[in-house]
C-alpha cells in the first residue's frame, strides 16, 4: 500500500519538490494561509521531452484563465493533466518561474534567491530532468492583472483564502514539480507554506 | 562577401525556411501583401538549447503586446533579439506554432497540414534542432485580442498592410526559424506569402 496516498505534505515557503504521479491519481494543491501562488510543472514520466504547454493549451482553450473542467496540454498535444476542481478560479499560465534572474533584473537584487526555477530545477535532477527543459509554469493561485487594450501585466495578490485548493487528474504517467513560490510580489510580499494531496 | 545581405527573400505561403543570423546583423520580417503572419524563432547558435522564451519576455517587460525597444529573451534570461523597427505594432507571444494537431483540434481537419510547426522543425533539423525544442514562437503581424476580464482570446486578422515589416537586432550569433503561417484565421482566410531581408 502506497502511504503517500490521502496524506497532507508540506511545501515550506520559498522551496519545492519533485515526485511522481501516477495515471488516475489526483493531486490536489492546497493553500493553507491563503494568498500563496505555487508553480506546477508536469513531465511525462517515460518520456521527460514531453512537458505541460502553455502556448497549446491557452491555444486550445482560446482563454488565458483555466479553471475546472481545463486540460493542459502538452508540447505534443497530449493532455498530461485536467482540472477537475477549483475553489480560486484564477490562475496563471503566462509567465515562467521566479529565478535568480527575475529577481536581479525585476527586484533589482544583488545575492538573489534561486526562486521557483532553481527550487524546480533541485528538485527535478534526481529524474534526469534539466533546467532547460523547465516552461512556463502553470502558476496555481497566481493572480496576473491582464489589460487587454494595452496589453499590460500587474501581478496582484492571489484571490486564494485559507484552505483554498485546485485539484488535477492524471491523464498518464507523470513527474510533477511543485513549490511554495519564492518571489515577493506574487504572494502580497509574504512568504508561506503550499499544501499538497495525491487521492 | 555575403550575397544574402541586404537581399529579399520570400518564403512561400505555408512554408517555412531556417538560417543563422550572425550577432550585429538585422532581420527584417516584411509582409508583401498584407494580413499575413510570420512565426519567428531564435535558438543560440553555439547551444541550441537556449531559445527564445514568451514567459520570461513577458514578466520582464509586464506587457503582452512588444514593440520597437523591447528586447527578446531566452529561457537562460539572455537577450537573444531586440525589436529595433516596427510599422505594425501588434504580435502575438502567447500561442505555439499552427500543428496538425492545431488543425485537427481546433479546425477539425481530418487530413491536417503540418503547420508552421511542421515547416519549422523541417528547416531547424538541419541545425541539429528536434521538434520538442520549438517554443512558442514570436508570431509577427498575429493580432490575438485579449479580453482582460474574461481571459477570452480571439485571433483576428492582422492590422499589418503591404509593406508593413518589423526589425529584429541580433544581440549574439542565432539560428532563425521563420514562416508564413499556415492557419487560416491568423491570416484572414487567404494564405500569403512573406519575405525577409538581412541587413
């Protein structure tokens, strides 16, 4: 019997994990203070080219905001996840992790963290999975501000209250990756914990 | 002498070609004919893994829509192309290249054309390039409206007009992958050609 089944782990704040998850099985992720943005990544476990893609699913979608009912889709087309519940229904699926280089070029921060990407990059080498092959997340509680006149982004605070959480299926055999996100601005300049559940 | 500086070239309708662009060099994009979109790619010459990113382009200038000024990065957080001209004014960085599987998905076709990702992974794999490292591309003259509150995306025809064209400033030695779109609603219902010149 599989013991991480129902279980409730802890992603402590500005850090991330890396695991698998098996077809049929659901992940859901859960914010535990409210207001925290948690980046989800999602590889094909036979075969790590194969990664979750914005640029299809927004596509396919033809709507920048993905709620229950969604597939994501990926690089090849296939749907890797489906959304089947979503108590926030604002997310976001534009912008790529939170790095060092986001940090020194938007914070303008001299000894940089190594935000989400390096939390995911750490955490997804012990599947063979390297920092080029990290896309663009899909940013679960991440709330980015779209003015579609000029095109302007705002990243606001997350709509997400205490216990709030997003659930994804498993169309196949996967890799995810998942962090409590780093970078100030997303998460209304606190840094705090993501729960998570595999059913 | 380089006999490819400063000539025209044209990329016949549903097609797509794949050349270096060496660091200090212009590509123009040029649309002959009006309403036609061009998908653009740029990879490192020296380590193809590093290719140009909407996600990271996007969170460093906070807007959707890039015009004269705005640099392109990669996924590496370099800057690989710098938008130096532009008579449009409206591309799109959101959406990953026209596929079959864009056409049997969205069009229903039964018997799909391959797609500008098709033509681009043709082209780039005489660079050494797989069809998994194709990003989402920049897609010149692509005029996809963004609804802000609704998220909805709507691709309509082009704004660009005969003669209308974009400069792209190379800030280190590239491999470009450049077409003329292949889906039907990016190009108002007709299929055109486009040219592009290197300066």
């Amino acid at each position: 019997m599989d013991d991480t089944i129902g279980r409730v782990f802890e992603i402590p704040p500005r850090s991330g994990v890396a695991f698998t998850l098996d077809r049929g099985r659901m992940l859901t992720v859960i914010d535990p203070q409210g207001e925290q943005v948690a980046d989800l990544l999602a590889f094909v476990r036979d075969d790590t080219a194969e990664v979750i893609s914005s640029g299809r699913t927004l596509d396919y979608a033809s709507r920048l905001f993905l709620t229950t009912g969604d597939p994501i889709y990926s690089n090849r087309s296939n749907v890797l996840l489906r959304i089947v519940a979503d108590t926030v229904g604002r997310h976001d699926f534009l912008l790529t992790p939170c790095s060092a280089e986001t940090f020194r070029i938007i914070y303008g921060d001299e000894h940089p963290h190594r935000g989400c990407f390096g939390n995911l990059a750490a955490a997804l080498s012990a599947y063979g999975i390297t920092p080029d092959q990290i896309p663009i997340a899909f940013n679960v509680f991440m709330n980015v501000r779209v003015d579609g006149e000029t095109g302007a982004l705002a990243v606001a605070p997350p709509l997400s209250r205490a216990g709030d959480h997003a659930s994804f299926l498993a169309e196949t055999d996967l890799v995810i990756g998942l962090t409590a996100c780093s970078a100030l601005q997303s998460n209304n300049f606190s840094f705090k914990p993501i729960h998570y559940r595999i059913d």
